[in-house]
C-alpha cells in the first residue's frame, strides 16, 4: 500500500477551447469566382457543397461517381504519414 496518493502533486490539464472559424456566403462566392477556370474549382466547388473532409475528396476515384443515379460515394480517405508515405483508409483501420 501507498502511504500518499503519487497523483497529489499533478496538475490536471486545463480545458482549451477553440474557435472555429467559417466562411461567409459572399466569400465562398468569391473564392469560387477567383478559382473558376483552374483545376481548384472542381474540387473547391465539390467541397462546398457536400462538406467532405479533405482526405476524403483526395481519395475519390472515377469508380465512386455514378453518373446515371446522381450519386457520389465516399468509400476511403487518403492520409499522408509522417515518412511521407500515402495510405488510403477504407472506413476503418488505415491500410
């Protein structure tokens, strides 16, 4: 048995919070604007407006687009490791 708690003299860390931060309706219309013409606005635009994580529209493939019913499908996400090696996670672990 202990004859004192080891964890007195430990501080807990402090809660931080953060700001997140948003882009007003007449900036994403300039921002789309400014892109129009250059390979950005695809992605730009398809980020707008459906919300997908950046790894995620990096790992889209022609296959996940079907055309015929309107839909897209996000099956796997693209991460870059520290080593520099690109991995691609398939809703699970990173494989």
């Amino acid at each position: 048995m202990l004859a004192r708690n080891p964890m007195d003299r430990v501080q807990a860390p402090r809660a931080t919070t953060k700001t997140v931060g948003y882009i007003e309706a007449d900036d994403v219309r300039r921002l789309l604007d400014a892109a129009k013409g250059t390979l950005w606005h695809p992605i730009l635009f398809l980020a707008i407006n459906t919300g997908m994580r950046r790894s995620e529209l990096l790992a889209l493939r022609w296959c996940d687009l079907d055309l015929d019913l309107l839909e897209l499908r996000v099956e796997r996400s693209m991460h870059r490791l520290r080593d520099g090696r690109v991995v691609f996670g398939l809703g699970g672990p990173l494989v």
